[in-house]
C-alpha cells in the first residue's frame, strides 16, 4: 500500500501457510497494513503460481500482477 506519489508505503509478505489454489478455486487473504489515510491509497498484489510434479521439482511460471486504489479519509 501507499499513498499518494508512493509516499508512506508499506509492504506486507504473504502468510506461509496459505492453502493450495486449484484450477477454479478462490479463496480471500485478508492483512492489516498501517498506512495513513492520505486522501487515495493504492494496493498491488503480486502471485507467483509455482508447480510441483510427482518427482518434487517446481516449476515457477510468470507472476500475475494486481493494482486497485481506494479513497481513504479519516
């Protein structure tokens, strides 16, 4: 999150026990992020989808990236 011009931003890092996404499924992650309310915040996400085959190995494919921003007044 951050505000205005990236000021004030702050990063979080995703919980290290998220559950398996499937094709199809969804499922919500919530987080709290302290940031001052500075008229407009903006959020990006980033997932790394990543495959494990029956031998062990992972294979990393290209991360999907998401923006949205919000008004935000206290």
């Amino acid at each position: 999150m951050s505000g205005p011009f990236g000021l004030f931003s702050s990063e979080v890092e995703a919980e290290d026990d998220l559950p398996q996404l499937l094709p199809g499924e969804t499922w919500d992650v919530a987080t709290v992020v302290h940031v001052a309310p500075l008229v407009w915040l903006t959020g990006t996400a980033t997932v790394v989808p990543l495959a494990l085959d029956a031998a062990g190995t992972t294979s990393q494919f290209d991360p999907v990236y998401a923006k949205a921003g919000t008004l935000a007044i206290s």
